[in-house]
C-alpha cells in the first residue's frame, strides 16, 4: 500500500484531481458570484432605463400641456349684458394646429357644487346649478368679472385643462376687426339679414356670392332666424365664413402685415391675457392654412330650444387634440378617483365587448343615407366617409320629414346600426321598421351630426 502511494505516478494523477476539483469548486463560485453580480446590475439598469423613460414621458406630457394653449373668444351684445357668442381656441404650437370649437348661444352648463357657489359669490344675481351660458352672463354687471367666472365654467367642462386667457369684442369692435383686412366673397344657405350703420335692412340672398365686409359679417356670425330649434345652421355659416376670411390673410399676407394687423387686433379687444405682444405670433399665424384651421361646434345635443353640452364627448376632443397623458397630467382629480374611473372603465369595456359580440354588422349591409339636417353636402360628405370605411352606400336622397337636429337611423332587423350609432351617430336613435329603397339600413341625418 505504501508502495503505491510512494509510486511517482500514482502522486501525479492524485495532484491532477486535485487540481482538477479546485477548477471546477472556482469555477462554480465564480459562475454564481458573477451572474448574481451581473443580474444585479441589469436590474439596476433596467431600473434606472425605466425611470428614466417615466421622466421623459412625464416631460413630453408637461412639453405637450405647455405648448397647448387655450383660450374663450367672446362676442357681446352691447345693448344687453348677455354674452351672446362664445367659442374655444385650441392652438398647439407644437405642430402649429389651431382648432376652434363654436358654443351654441343656447348652451346650458350644469356646475358642481363648487363651482356655483364661486360664482354665486360674485354674481348680482342668482346663480343655478343648470345655466344657459348667456343667462350666466347676464349675472355680472362688470364685464370683465362676466368673462373670467364663464372661462372658469368652460375651464371646468373641459376637465380642469387650464384656459389661459380670454378675448372679448362687442359688435362694432367686430366690423373694426373684419374690416382691417379685404372683403372675402362667401356663399350662404339661407337668407342673412343685417342691419347697416344708418339702421337700413339688408338682406343676403342665398346661393349668390356676396362681399364680406365687417357689418355683413356681424350679420353671418349673429343671424339666427329662419333655422327652427337650435343653432346649426349659425354655426355652420359663421364657420365657413371665418375659415375663408382667416386663410385669406395667413395665405396673402408677409411678416409686415401680419404683425400689423395683429397689433391693431389687440388694440380692439378686451383680454387678461399677454397676446398684447403681436410680434410673438406673427410666424405661427403665417403657417395657418385649411389643413391646421378647423371649426368644430361644442360637442352637445339639441333638446327644444336648449344645447345641451355634453361634458364627457368634448373631454375626449380635449385629449384627441392634447394626448392622453397630457390630459390627466393637467385634471386635479385624486388618485383614489383615478383608480376607480379606471375600474369602471374596464368593467365598461367588458361589457361592451360582450355586447358587441351579439351585434350585426353593417359593413355587409347595403345603406342609404337622407339629409335630414339640411346642410348643403352633408350626406354627401358621409358617403365618401362610410365608403372609405367599408361600408355599402346604394344611394343619397334629402329628408322629406323636415329639419332634424339628431339623426335616426332606421333598420330591418334588431342588433343592424349599433355599430355605426357607437362610431358614427351617438345622438341617432335606432328604430326597427322597414327602410326606404329596400335597403338593410336606412340613416337620416340631424343637425348633430354635422361636421
């Protein structure tokens, strides 16, 4: 036994093995103690990557809520005290689009509890918790305390988006600002009647061309008769009207004369803001065209002679224009309230997906579409955006029912006309009956849905 351990060859092989298992037991060590080491780091850096991407979402989202600025547009009526018209500009720097949302002038306003006492605090007059914006109005006295609490009650429509400034004109402000810049040439749809300086009657002919100058274009923006219950056809024509006389100065004018007539603009209206400093927005103005200029009216629905504003829908345009993140960034809501909208916002789409799997769908039905809104090229303009979207449009006819403020969509079968009602039509009611031209499904247009 002595021999062999003695044995020169016996000693080597013994050694290797040795050497061997210490190789392997380092190696072993080795391998753990450099993946934990490794692991750790890349969980640290995984870390440090992700909290960095949230800081530079939250950036992004401050950038975006910063270089979205908001402000009401006011038109008063000197001989009462209501604000007879109002709108919101939306203007993003970021891409230079500027989108314009018409007020109807019957829109009423239901106030939180809050808000109705701030406001009741100032007002002369009492102040409900359901309002028309124009009897709002009428509740100040002072015209600038009028301006800053019916800001504060848009402020609050919109979801607590802050609403930067205000600009207010009253009539003859209004013809000054028209008539610092050429008369454009509009069509109308209806007859407009205005009043000149001398208190003569004037009359525009529908169907003709006609030059607008500031006191024909006080009548456009402010004639509402001949329209039945609602206030479409005022805002249609008053958009249409303001888009072709803003382009024909962004589209014609140099840096000269636009910053020229920006400063004679700030010299004619009442505001808190700091647009008094014209030469800032000279550029952006210029890049104003038909492609980044768009009037949408206040998303709402019509109830007699009340628009009712529909606080959720126009929240939604709100973060189409500013993004999702950007939105929530600016609302003041808790976190316990976020949660719960969150949760109820699943269970919602749960729902809805249950729903929608019992539903027809009317891409393979066969579609006619009637104007029951009597806006010149409305259906029209709904073939081409139903065709687009894969839908089956046989035929456009006009509505022989009269005038409509919300559309209705008849079918022939329960479960046709949910889906276009979601997408398309959310103030249409659907009717089960028997659809004109033998068609599936048969839409007939209001004035809500306009656009």
């Amino acid at each position: 036994m002595n021999d062999k351990k003695n044995n020169p060859a016996v000693r080597m092989l013994l050694r290797i093995l040795i050497f061997l298992l210490l190789m392997v037991l380092t190696f072993l060590l080795s391998y753990f103690g450099v993946s934990k080491w490794y692991t750790n780091r890349l969980d640290k850096k995984d870390a440090a990557e992700k909290k960095a991407e949230e800081k530079t979402a939250q950036v992004q989202a401050e950038e975006s809520v910063k270089n979205c600025s908001f402000a009401m547009l006011y038109l008063d009526n000197p001989d009462t005290e209501e604000v007879d018209y109002c709108a919101l500009r939306v203007f993003n720097q970021m891409n230079c689009e500027m989108s314009v949302f018409m007020i109807p002038s019957d829109s009423e306003v239901t106030l939180s509890s809050d808000l109705q006492k701030e406001l009741s605090e100032k007002a002369d007059g009492s102040v409900e918790q359901n309002m028309k914006l124009k009897d709002l109005g009428a509740c100040y006295s002072d015209t600038k305390t009028k301006y800053e609490m019916i800001t504060k009650v848009m402020q609050e429509l919109i979801g607590g988006v802050s609403i930067d400034s205000y600009e207010a004109l009253d009539y003859d402000g209004l013809i000054q600002v028209v008539d610092l810049a050429d008369p454009v040439t509009v069509k109308v749809n209806e007859m407009v009647t205005y009043v000149d300086e001398d208190g003569e009657t004037y009359k525009l002919t529908p169907g003709q061309e006609h030059e607008i100058d500031g006191r024909r274009a006080l009548g456009i923006l402010t004639y509402t008769d001949g329209f039945g219950s609602g206030d479409g056809g005022r805002i249609e024509r008053s958009s249409d009207y303001l888009m072709e006389y803003v382009t024909s100065i962004t589209t014609s004018y140099n840096k000269t004369q636009m910053s020229e007539y920006l400063s004679q603009y700030c010299k004619l209206i009442v505001t808190n803001g700091t647009i008094n400093d014209a030469s800032t927005y000279v550029e952006e103005c210029l890049k104003l065209n038909e492609e980044n200029l768009s009037f949408y009216t206040l998303k709402g629905s019509q109830k007699e002679d009340t628009y009712l504003l529909d606080s959720s829908r126009i929240q939604d345009d709100i973060k189409i224009l500013m993004g999702e993140d950007a939105f929530e960034l600016a609302t003041t809501e808790s976190q316990a309230e976020t949660t719960t909208a969150a949760e109820a916002k699943s269970t919602e789409a749960e729902e809805e997906q249950e729903e929608e799997t019992s539903l027809i769908s009317s891409k393979d039905k066969t579609i006619t579409i009637y104007n029951g809104a009597y806006i010149n090229g409305l259906a029209g303009r709904w073939r081409d955006r139903l065709q687009e979207d894969g839908y089956q449009i046989e035929g456009i006819y006009n509505y022989s029912g009269g005038t409509r403020d919300n559309g209705k969509i008849i079918v022939s079968e329960e479960g046709m006309g949910v889906d276009l009602q979601k997408e398309y039509f959310p103030n249409a009611e659907i009717e089960v009956g028997v659809p004109e031209e033998g068609v599936d499904i048969q839409i007939i247009l209001g004035r809500s849905e306009d656009f």
